[in-house]
C-alpha cells in the first residue's frame, strides 16, 4: 500500500470516529432536553388536571343551582298561570252578567 492511500484510510476512520463521538454528544443532550420536557409536560398535566377538578366542581355547583332555581321558576310560573287564569275568569264572568 502506498503511503498516500495509508494516510487516506487513516483521515477517513478519523472523521468517521469524529461523526460517531459528535452524533452520541449530540444524541445525550437532545435525551436529556426530551427529559425535561417530559418533566414539564407532567408538571403542567398535574396543574391542569387540578384545575379541571375546581372547574368539575364549580359546573356542578352550578347545575345544582340552575335546576333549584328552574323547579323555582317552574312553580312560581305556574302560581301565576293558575291565579291569572282565575282573574281572567271571574273577569269574563262579571262581563256576561
């Protein structure tokens, strides 16, 4: 083998040792930032799942209140109806007579 092709083969393992050395650098530090990410996005599904816990509370609350409030509403509407539906009636009567 000449002495150029040697010198060739040898510059050629060097990068490929080089490539090799840089891609695993470069494969540690892009694991470990999906890491961290990871960390944060269970960090913020906690938070959430909090939060979505006060607002489950807080929608019940409400419904509670809304259907108390429409029996309410419901009855004193039909209060209403029945006691006009009487004045409507003895009006009529009054104006037959």
């Amino acid at each position: 083998m000449r002495p150029i092709e040697s010198l060739v083969i040898t510059i050629l393992f060097f990068l490929l040792g080089m490539s090799i050395i840089v891609g695993t650098i470069y494969l540690i530090i892009t694991l470990v930032q999906i890491r961290k990410t990871a960390r944060e996005v269970e960090n913020t599904v906690k938070k959430v799942n909090i939060e979505l816990d006060f607002v489950n509370r807080t929608s019940n609350k409400f419904m509670l209140i809304c259907g108390k409030f429409s029996s309410l509403l419901t009855s004193v509407s039909s209060i209403l109806f029945y006691a006009f539906s009487k004045i409507i009636k003895k009006n009529r009567r009054g104006e037959n007579e």
